[in-house]
C-alpha cells in the first residue's frame, strides 16, 4: 500500500511544528499542512507575550520564590475544578504537564537555546483561598524573543527535516475530509487555495485553485481552536456565564475558524468540553490592526481602580489580574460588555504591559538597551501609543473632562462625576496608612511584597486624584475572544479517542485543537503561561507516539 508519508501533521504552528520536529528526530517522512500561507508560520504563537510556566526555576530561585511540584499541582487543580465524567483524561494531562513543567520542560527549551528574562512575572493570581484560582507564586517567564523566540528552534528543527528529505511544507492546503481506505483513519482530503502574498496575520483569499489527497499512516490534528470565529464562539458560550456579548473584539486572526475540529468530528473523533473557553476581559481595540476587530490584551498590575458601565467597582478579589473568568461572569451580569479601567499616569507607566510580540519589540528584539529604555520611560512607547491614538483611551488632567471623555464614547452617559469622585476619594483615603480594610489597596502592598512586582509591575500606592500623579487616564475594556479550552478528546500518547473512548485509529491531536491535551487539561480556568507550554508539550507527545506507531 503506498502512502504519501509516513504521518501528516495538520496546522504549522507551535503544536504542529513541535510535532513534526519530533518526526524528524525519529527520521519519519512528514507531510506539514496549513491552510495559510507560508509566512504565518508559528501561528498563534508567533504573536504571543511568549509567556512560559516553568516550575521551580533558576530565575524563580534567584528572585526569591519558593515552589514545588506539590504547590504547582495544588494550584492547577484549584483552578481547573475539574467535575465532569470526561476530565478523566484532561486530569491526568495536568498531572503529566505538572511533572513536565517542574522537570525537564526548561532544560529541554534551554538545550534548543531559548532564553529567559530573569524578572519572574505573576499574573493570574486568583485572590480566593490556598486551594481556590490562581498562582501561589509568580510563575510567568517572559521569552527573550517573546512568541517568535518559542517559535525560532522548532521551525529551525523542521526546515532542517526539508533540507534532509524528510518534510514536505505544503501551504494553502485547506483539509476538509479525514477518511480510511484500510481500517485506520489514513486518507486527508481538501482544497488548494489560490496564493497569497498577504502579510502575516493578514486575511488571505480563500478562492479555491485545486484539490488534494493525501495518505499517510497516521494523522496529527494541530488546527488550532475558534477564537477567531465569533459564530461559533457565541453556539459553544457556556451557560454559566450567562449571554454571550453583543459585541468582542479578536485576539486571533480571523482563519482561526475551528473548521478542522469539524472535519474531526466527522470523522470520528470526540470533541468535549466545547463550552469551556478563556476570553479576556482587558482587551483594547489595536490602533494599528493586523486583522479584523483585532483587539490586544493589557495585562495590568493590581492598582487600576475597575469598574462597570455605570462606574461601580467590581466585587472583591475581581482586581485586575486576578482572576479573568471570574470577571467576565460577573461583567455578564452587568448588562453591558464592557468595563473601565481608571488610574493615572503614574500606574499605567508602570504597571501596563501588552500582550503580544508586535507590542514589546525591547523583548521581541532582544534588546537590552530597549529593556532599560522602557524601565526608564514615564511610560513605555507601545502603551504611550494607545495613549495618543487608542480609541478605548481618555486622557485628561481633571476628572470632569475625563467623565466626558468616558461618556463620549458609549451608547449612553452612565458615568456620573460626583459619584466616581466619591469612589476615587474613598479609595485614595485608603493610602494615608499602611494598614486598610480595602481589600484592593492591601493586595497592592501584598503586591510590592515581591521584588519583580515592586521593582516592575506595582506603582507606589498613592492617590489617584493627586495632580503630582496625573493625568487620569481611563481605558474601556472590552470582551477578547482568544483561546478554546476544550478540544478532541486524546489519551496520555494524544491518541484522538471516540465518543465510545476507543482510539481513533491513526489520529493523533495536539495543542489547541485538543485543549492542550486530554481534550481540556485547563479545566474551566488557565495558569497563565501554559498555553504555550501546552502546544510544545502536546506537541512532542503526539510527535513521539506518531513515530513509533508508524513502520
């Protein structure tokens, strides 16, 4: 029986690029997929923070942290709540990417020469009790390089397969059927798209030039999830968070369509916890778009006061970064699906940080002068942007000009002056001791408790309406689609399982496309920073188990 290769890996980026990496070690013929043209290698990840959950690491050690295995676990369980009949699977992925994350993840990154920036990050604390969301510690790894920097030696790794023999790259190959043609799953049908020469991230053309079909002896799902479909993220929005919002903005381009997840369904494969997803609840629209509706993620220190459409603080611990779906429940509430954030130059120069390579070009580049440029700044060049040319952004030196400015920009006038004068002041009454009942300015202090929070993230508390700290800024936050928390059920080798639990013979599914692994292994909430460690561990997996099935 003649096959075309001995796997077919579809979707190049982080997933499918590690997958395939792990073929070419085993010295397997590959066939790599992708309905996108050739520069939009990477995927998702090339336009990440490059944010890494490591586990007891030098740098955590050098800042100070102390971590465990035991406290990683505790912490992950805490936060995925698993309580359904299929976390069977997704539960035993945490445990191995757990031991993953506290073992040999950071070596294994270090030896293809990945680097790290040695101030440890804490985002996603969580707020509630030791066993509840979040992180105990800061865990956050910030890439030299941000999201290409994880990209670079995984690419390198697969274009070494091309110049043996050993990968063929076939971009604009849109699949739309898996089949057999023996007893496994070995037949992948679909569509040629026309070229395209469109920037990276940009929508490319989906006219349809030809038609394709492939066989190989085993078969890797790394499509990626439905961020980028608003659709179908309104049919999968969880109950439990009430009605989906009338209006999101896109942290993934527009091709990430959850098409492929279909096309696996088909075929056989059991997709579970499809209503489990994270979206952001900071997300500004770019002022400068790659893609359509394309917003970016702030991801913020503790002190911006937040508020609702009428101008209400939320309730506690919902402070900014602590816990993502726990606020986008309650902002569903609301009846309206945005909020605002309200400071003023002192915090937002030092406790804003984008996500997103394009917006750290000091990390992207690899830039130590950058690095310190940005520390010195008032405000770093990126935010000052959003500043100056970001429509969610109102800057203004006294607070009745800033509630016109708020107000300029809804449906309706919600915000009324006097009453968010009263809430400003109260908090800043707060900040006379040391001491306070305000949950929010102590978790500020609790904050600046940690050195990289003090030294990076965490502004000395002061009063907002302090003209030495102004102007006042506030910032409209909008819902961010980005990540699909379910996905194709897969057994610890990413085997795809039936609905029945059986295998599906010949399919392997990694990344995204199968929540990470298990077909959920987050839960109903994610650590931040497993994302990407999700793709390259979910990756590898499926790249080594695909290797010693085939001949």
């Amino acid at each position: 029986m003649a096959y075309d290769a001995d796997v077919i890996v579809i979707g190049a980026g982080l997933a499918g690029l590690a997958a395939t990496a792990e073929l070419v070690d085993a010295g397997r013929k590959v066939i790599l997929l992708d309905q996108e043209p050739e520069q939009s290698i990477g995927g998702q990840a090339h336009w990440s923070f490059g944010g890494l959950f490591f586990v007891d690491s030098p740098e955590q050690r050098r800042m100070r942290i102390k971590d465990s295995r035991a406290l990683a676990l505790q912490d992950w369980m805490g936060t995925a709540a698993f309580d359904r009949p299929e976390d069977h699977w997704p539960r035993k992925w945490a445990e191995a990417y757990v031991d993953f994350a506290a073992g040999e993840k950071r070596s294994w990154l270090h030896k293809q020469g990945v680097r790290w920036f040695p101030v440890v990050s804490w985002a996603e604390r969580g707020g509630y009790d030791a066993n509840g969301h979040g992180n105990s510690v800061p865990r956050f790894h910030i890439t030299w390089g941000t999201g290409p920097g994880v990209v670079a030696p995984f690419e390198r790794r697969v274009r070494e397969g091309v110049a043996r023999g050993l990968v063929q790259l076939r971009f604009r190959h849109r699949v739309t059927g898996l089949s057999r043609s023996a007893g496994a799953v070995d037949t992948v049908s679909g569509e040629i798209l026309e070229p395209s020469d469109v920037e990276r991230g940009r929508a490319s053309g989906r006219t349809v030039a030809g038609a394709f079909e492939l066989r190989a002896q085993a078969v890797i799902v790394t499509s990626g999830g439905i961020g980028g479909n608003h659709e179908l993220v309104r049919a999968n929005w969880p109950e439990r968070l009430g009605a989906p919002p009338e209006r999101m903005i896109s942290g993934v381009p527009a091709h990430v369509d959850g098409r492929m997840l279909g096309v696996a369904e088909d075929a056989g494969a059991h997709f579970i916890n499809r209503d489990r997803m994270w979206h952001y609840t900071e997300g500004i629209q770019n002022w400068n778009p790659i893609w359509d509706k394309h917003g970016i993620r702030i991801l913020p220190g503790p002190s911006s006061l937040w508020l609702d459409a009428r101008g209400n603080r939320l309730p506690v611990p919902l402070f900014p970064g602590f816990d993502t779906l726990g606020t986008l429940e309650h902002i569903m509430t609301t009846g309206y699906d945005y909020t605002w954030f309200v400071l003023d130059q002192k915090i937002i120069g030092k406790e804003f940080a984008l996500s997103g390579s394009e917006q750290n070009p000091d990390f992207t580049g690899k830039s130590v002068k950058g690095v310190f440029q940005r520390a010195r700044a008032d405000v770093p060049g990126p935010v000052q942007a959003f500043m100056d040319k970001g429509v969610d952004f109102v800057v203004e030196k006294d607070l009745a000009a800033l509630v016109r400015g708020m107000n300029a920009l809804t449906k309706e006038p919600l915000i009324d002056e006097a009453e968010l004068r009263r809430v400003i002041t109260s908090r800043d009454r707060e900040i006379a001791n040391p001491f306070t009942k305000d949950l929010q300015v102590t978790a500020v202090r609790g904050s600046r408790a940690y050195l990289g929070d003090r030294l990076t993230r965490t502004a000395t508390p002061h009063r907002i309406l302090d003209p030495k700290a102004g102007p006042l800024v506030a910032v409209r936050l909008n819902i961010l689609t980005r990540k699909t928390l379910g996905g194709l059920e897969t057994d610890l080798s990413s085997q795809v399982l039936t609905e029945g639990g059986d295998p599906l013979s010949g399919v392997y599914a990694a990344g995204e496309a199968a929540g990470f692994g298990g077909g959920g292994v987050h839960g109903y909430r994610a650590l931040e920073g497993t994302f990407l460690g999700g793709c390259l561990f979910s990756g590898r997996t499926a790249g080594r188990a695909a290797a010693q099935a085939v001949d």
